[in-house]
C-alpha cells in the first residue's frame, strides 16, 4: 500500500518558458474551496491506498511556496489522521526564492515541513532572466541561506547546458553552489519540451540550443565536481550526501507505490495507475460531483510495469534488482532484459552486473536513453 503522498498546487505567477509541467497562472484563487477539495480527494485517496503510516510527503507543482500556510498545516494534519506519520516522516516543499515566498518559510516549519526545495535554476542573472525567473540571484542566495537556518534538509535546484554555456562557466557557478553546504541538489540539463515557449523560440530560431557534445562535457563536470564534494549522484540528475537522498522520489524510481492529490497528479497503488484532472476547474467540478478528481483509474499489466519499473530503477545509480523484479511481475529475467544487449553494453563500459543487480556505470549515464531503449526486453515491451 501506499507510503508517500504527493500534493500538487497548480499555480503559479507564470509560466516559465522550459516548463512542461501542469502549472497554470490564475488571477484568483478561492483558498477555502480549495481545501476543502484538496482534503476531501485525499480521503477519498487514502480509503483505498492506507493501512501504512507515511514516510513521505512531497508538496509539488505548480509553486506550493504560494499556498497559504494554514492550508498546508491543515493538510498535513489529514494526512497524519488519515494514514499516520513514520517517526521519520520527511515532508518536503517546492518553494520559489522571491521575497514574498520566503517570507512564509518560517510558517511553512512550523506548519510541519521539514524539507524544503528551492528552484535556484541558476546563481547568473542573465541566465535567470533567459529562463524567466522571477527572482534575483541575491534573492535566490538569501532563500537557500535563510532554508538552512529553518529547515533540517535543504536541496536546490540548478539548470545548466544552457546556450553558448562554457565549461569555465558551469565549473565556477557549480562551485558557488556547493559552497552552501546543502545535503542534496538537483542539477538539470536544459531540454526543450514540446509545446513550451522555448520550444517555439527554438523553431524560429530565436536561440540556438547547446550541442551535444558541449552538453555532455558539462555532465561530465558535474560528475566529477558533485563526487569531490562527497555529492555523488544517485539518481541521472539528483546528487546527494550518503542518506540524504530525496525519500520521496526513490519512491517512484523503486516503483513503490504513492497516492497523488490534486490537480494532474498520478499516483500507483495495488498494481492500478491513477491520474487526477489535469485543468484546475475541471479537477474542482470532479471532486464536487464524485468526492475526488480521478480522471482515470486503470490496472496496470505485469508486463507493462515491468518495463515501468525497469526504466525507473535504471536511473538510480544502485541499479535494479532483477531477481527481486521476476519474482514481482513473474517474468524470469531474460523476459526483462535483453541479455544480448547486456552483454555487448557491458563489454563496452555501459553497464555492469552485480549477482543479480544491473546497474548504469557512469561512464554510460550520458547516454541513458539510448541504453534504456536497447536494454528492456522486446518481449517484454510487446507482451
């Protein structure tokens, strides 16, 4: 049964041009016919995924730095009586670095959160401006300073592979970020999603994106500077001191299951996938006819969230448990993976095997994707 739940707040002042998420911008929000919608889908949600106290809470979006704090107090006291708390429950809020939002940091702790973070995106006030960013870099600096002074786990993110972006340039703002002395940070390559704004300035060709050599030198850094710092990665992109990895997201990387609340969320529970209304008002008309804002509800066949599985446990640097995996979705390994293409990636670096564990080697992390797709059997993706 489920032990994470993860909350999403829609809203945000704008929308930045790289993202794809589902964020929307909204001249009004109703703060009271939003609790009572967000706590009536999380009881609905917790009848059928509870039975286990929660080891973690994540609060997504969106910008959840713009809720209220009371609401975030409120739902986390649901939360508690619904399923309970772990001991060491870790609740985490994403939490934009303006003034505003940092101002309510101290009411977010006391609110219960005990894991903030904060989207940096970049310590560069050119690069924050191409990326339309609301806040400054000092902004950004005195958030992550004062999150350290209020929150027993901090991380923030970077994005970098950014266009014409040296490696003299990355390697001296990386090093300003590992200066903070946080326990984890998120450190993203630039990707231009379809249907974002960056997307269409890249079709007309408003800036060029940066090659896939540079792009990969840059990756290379960031390895080699997040491991000096005792910050090795453990996911492609989420480096962290030993035991402070995000708990929350090893979740969905160990393909464990989760509840998702609000708009647009999916969640996993007893082998079913769920997905809640992605619009804002349509997910609020859904909760008020049903009493929750499923959108979909499906089972999920053993061969499709083997390949699921597969895909997720591979991003982690501890690799993926095959013996563990055939005995879950009753495939015997080689219906998992294609053995021949283990082989010859293993034979060139790319992956290695230990007992029963397959894992990435990291000299085969920048190309993930291309050994993802050679990796997962095709019997198993065509069952």
């Amino acid at each position: 049964m489920a032990r994470a739940l993860y909350i999403h707040w829609p809203f945000c002042l704008k929308k930045c041009p790289y993202c794809d998420f589902n964020s929307h911008v909204r001249s009004d929000v109703d703060e009271a016919l939003w609790k009572d919608a967000l706590l009536a889908d999380m009881r609905h949600e917790a009848g059928l995924a509870g039975g286990e106290s929660l080891t973690s809470i994540f609060f997504g979006g969106g910008t959840p730095s713009l809720m209220p704090e009371p609401l975030v107090a409120a739902l986390l006291a649901e939360a508690e009586r619904l399923w309970g708390f772990d001991p060491d429950i870790e609740i985490t809020l994403e939490a934009n670095p303006t003034s505003f939002e940092r101002a309510k940091f101290a009411g977010f702790r006391a609110a219960g959160v005990n894991r903030v973070s904060v989207g940096v995106q970049s310590l560069r006030q050119e690069a924050l401006h191409f990326l339309g960013r609301e806040h400054s870099v000092d902004g950004a600096k005195a958030a992550v300073g004062e999150a350290l002074e209020l929150f027993e786990r901090v991380t923030f993110d970077l994005i970098y592979a950014r266009p014409s972006q040296t490696e003299a340039e990355w390697e001296a703002e990386l090093a300003e970020a590992l200066a903070f002395g946080t326990d984890h940070l998120s450190l993203y390559q630039l990707t231009i999603e379809p249907g974002t704004r960056f997307a269409t300035d890249v079709r007309q060709r408003a800036f060029t994106p940066l090659e896939d050599d540079p792009a990969a030198d840059l990756f290379e850094l960031t390895q080699a500077m997040t491991r000096g710092a005792g910050m090795p990665a453990y996911e492609t992109s989420n480096h962290a001191r030993p035991g402070q990895e995000s708990r929350h997201n090893l979740t969905y990387w160990r393909y464990q299951d989760y509840a998702g609340i609000g708009p647009g969320a999916h969640g996993r529970r007893g082998g079913m996938a769920t997905q809640r209304h992605k619009k804002p008002e349509n997910w609020l008309s859904a909760v008020a006819r049903n009493g929750h804002g499923l959108h979909e509800e499906r089972a999920l066949v053993a061969s499709e969230a083997a390949s699921e599985a597969l895909l997720m446990g591979l991003r982690l640097a501890e690799g993926v448990d095959l013996a563990a995996l055939s005995a879950r979705f009753k495939r015997t390994p080689d219906q998992l993976v294609d053995t021949d293409a283990a082989t010859r990636l293993g034979a060139m670096g790319l992956v290695e095997t230990d007992g029963a564990v397959l894992r990435v080697t990291p000299a085969g992390r920048p190309v993930l994707d291309a050994i993802l797709a050679e990796i997962v059997s095709d019997a198993l993706v065509a069952a």
